[in-house]
C-alpha cells in the first residue's frame, strides 16, 4: 500500500507527535468520523478509538483503497455524506450517540428499518477492525500477551487432550 511505510510505525505505536492530517476525508468529515468512532469505542478505564488512533486508520485505508477497490471510496463518501445530511457535526454529544443509537435499530432489531443503518455498519466494521488491531486495543484492551506455548489447559477436562 502507498505510503504505509510512513503511517504503520506511528499508528502502531500510537506516537503522536503532530497532529493526524487526513489525506481522504476533509477536515468535516474527519471530524464526524473521529467522533463517531469515538462513541462506538469510547474511553474509559482502558483505551478508546482515539488512544487506538482509528480515525487516522480508517482515512489512510480509505485514501489507499483508490489503487484495489474505488468502491470502498464512494461508500465511505456516502456515509459520511449521510451523516453530514444529518448534521451530525452540529449536534451534541448525547444527541450524536442519540442518532447513531437510531442507526443501530437494525442490528438489534432485524424487523427494524433505518435510512442510516448502512453507514452504522460501514463505520462500525471498520472501527473494530481498527480498534482491535492497534496497539491501544489488542494489548491495551484485550491484555494480549503473545503468543504461548501451553503445556497443559487446566480448563480441558478431556483426558485426550491433556497429552503433549
């Protein structure tokens, strides 16, 4: 991928050292997107979609995406075209988790319908995506460890499988 040489080190990392400048989504969009996945993963007592830097991952896979898929493009211009329909930048915080709580009827609900819930869904695979492939989220988060070597798996109570 283009330029992924420079933007992998410092989002796997979560270094920071300036500001993220999209290179896809305007300076709006970014703005929408970094709070929207900020409520999908928000920050609590561990690392949320920000200390994940997912907003800076999701523009620089988009903005790549031209080479492989341009449809990935028009999806995500879609999405946040919606959401800035909606004027999603404007609203407060309750009322933007108000909305995309609205947007999710469907998941929760499949008889459900919302005019929004394709961009939900866009928006929120790639969060996760994001999230639990950075830093902040497989090691933050999850208290990933690397890879072990077991002996024994002491919640195993098949005698079969207690043989090394």
């Amino acid at each position: 991928v283009s330029g992924g040489g420079g933007f992998f080190p410092s989002w796997a990392s979560a270094a920071e050292a300036e500001p993220y400048r999209p290179v896809f989504f305007n300076a709006e969009e970014y703005r929408i997107l970094d709070s929207f996945t900020a409520i999908l993963i928000p920050t609590d007592d561990t690392p949320g979609a920000r200390e994940a830097r997912v907003a800076p991952f999701v523009d620089f896979v988009v903005n790549a995406a031209a080479e492989y898929a341009p449809e990935v493009q028009r999806e995500w211009r879609q999405a946040l075209g919606w959401l800035k329909e909606q004027g999603f930048g404007a609203l407060s915080a309750s009322e933007q988790n108000a909305l995309i709580t609205r947007m999710s009827a469907p998941e929760r609900d499949p008889a459900k319908h919302h005019a929004g819930f394709p961009a939900y869904r866009l928006m929120k695979e790639m969060t996760v995506h994001a999230f639990y492939t950075s830093r902040a989220g497989l090691i933050g988060n999850l208290e990933y460890k690397g890879n072990a070597y077991l002996k024994e798996f002491a919640a195993c109570n098949h005698p079969e499988h207690h043989k090394v």
